[in-house]
C-alpha cells in the first residue's frame, strides 16, 4: 500500500457516501421522494457513519505507512522517531499504546501519537489541528446515530445551537445532517460542509 493509494480509497469511500445520500432522496417524475421518510433518514445517518469510518480508516492506513518509511504522494518522508520495519510490526507498535485496539475515533489520542512518532506530526500536522473541531463535532453525532439517549440528545442540541446559533430542542440527526449549513458561503449541508472539510485534511495529508 501507498500514500496514494490510501487516499484514493478515501475518495471512493466518500463518493460511495455522496451516491448514499442522492440515491435516498430521488423523486419521481412528479417530483415525489421514492423512499419513506424514514428510509432517508435511516440511509442518510448511513452515508454519515461511512464518512466517520472513512476517515478512521485513512488514519489507520496512513499512520502505519509513515512510520514504516514510506514517501507522502509529493515524496516528502516524515522524520520519525520509530522505525518498525514492516505494516505488522507498525500496527503492533500502535496496539502498545493500548492493550485492546487504537482507538482511531479518540482524536486527541490520534494527535498525541502522531506527535510522539513523528517529528512536529508530518504530514499529519497542522492539518489534524485544523479539523480537531470538527472531528469532536462528528463524533457528537455518531454517538447520537448509534445511541439514542439523554446525554447523547442534549450533546446535538448543544452541537445544533453552536452550527445554527438558535435553539433546535428536540433535533434529530437526520434533520441536522440535511440542513442548510449557515457558514457555507455556497449553501452545503451540514453533512457536505463536514465531509468538505474532512476531505481537504485527509488530501493535505496525503499529498505531505
């Protein structure tokens, strides 16, 4: 596997996503949605929860790769202060780091471990800083798609009041991933701005 690899595989993963999404919310000649309410909704969270994996796989293939020598897609190698020899032995220096699994959906643990293993985190920084809030964001909204309960409900109300800057009691995922994103200078939904976003760091990353 290559830098460039990794990151074609992201794409395909986040135009799988986009297919999801346009799929769900097709109309028929007379301009009817042909899935139900709650089909979109349920197709939608989806394509959203596919993202978030997207990007933890790209960490997941990424990380490895930059600790094993390989060249970023414009050919800069990362000064390193590990140096497994193979993918293997990279992936079970990340396993160290906890006795279970590396939690690549704990961003604040991903930034510590690119810091400790890469000099100033290349390629991986400043471009993980930069999406830091927005990382924090998707995973508010994956803990509301795979849980429904009082914490994770008031943890989107709070992420809803702070992207619309009003009140949203009672907002469902669905409805917040579909909403116009008001800081979009083009009109994107709040999942397209998220996605945008997540898009760009990953081919910053890549590209090194």
């Amino acid at each position: 596997m290559s830098m460039k690899i990794a990151l074609k595989q992201f794409n395909l993963d986040v135009a799988q996503c986009d297919g999801l999404i346009a799929t769900a919310h097709r109309v028929d000649a007379a301009g009817q949605f042909i899935f139900s309410a709650q089909d979109r909704k349920q197709i939608t969270i989806t394509a959203f929860l596919n993202l978030f994996i997207a990007w933890e796989a790209f960490l997941e293939a990424s990380i490895p790769l930059m600790m094993t020598g390989k060249k970023t897609i414009n050919g800069s190698r990362p000064r390193k202060f590990v140096s497994p020899k193979t993918l293997e032995k990279a992936n079970r220096i990340l396993l160290h780091t906890n006795t279970k699994f590396f939690d690549f959906s704990n961003h604040d643990f991903v930034r510590t471990v690119i810091t400790n293993y890469f000099d100033q985190g290349f390629p991986f920084q400043p471009h993980l800083s930069g999406l830091h809030s927005d990382l924090g964001d998707m995973k508010t909204i994956r803990n509301a798609c795979a849980h429904i309960s009082s914490s994770t409900q008031n943890a989107l109300e709070v992420l809803a009041l702070r992207v619309f800057g009003a009140p949203h009691v009672g907002i469902g995922v669905y409805d917040l991933l579909t909403a116009i994103d008001p800081k979009s200078p083009i009109g994107d939904t709040v999942f397209n701005s998220y996605k945008n976003r997540v898009a760009v760091a990953v081919d910053l990353i890549a590209k090194g």
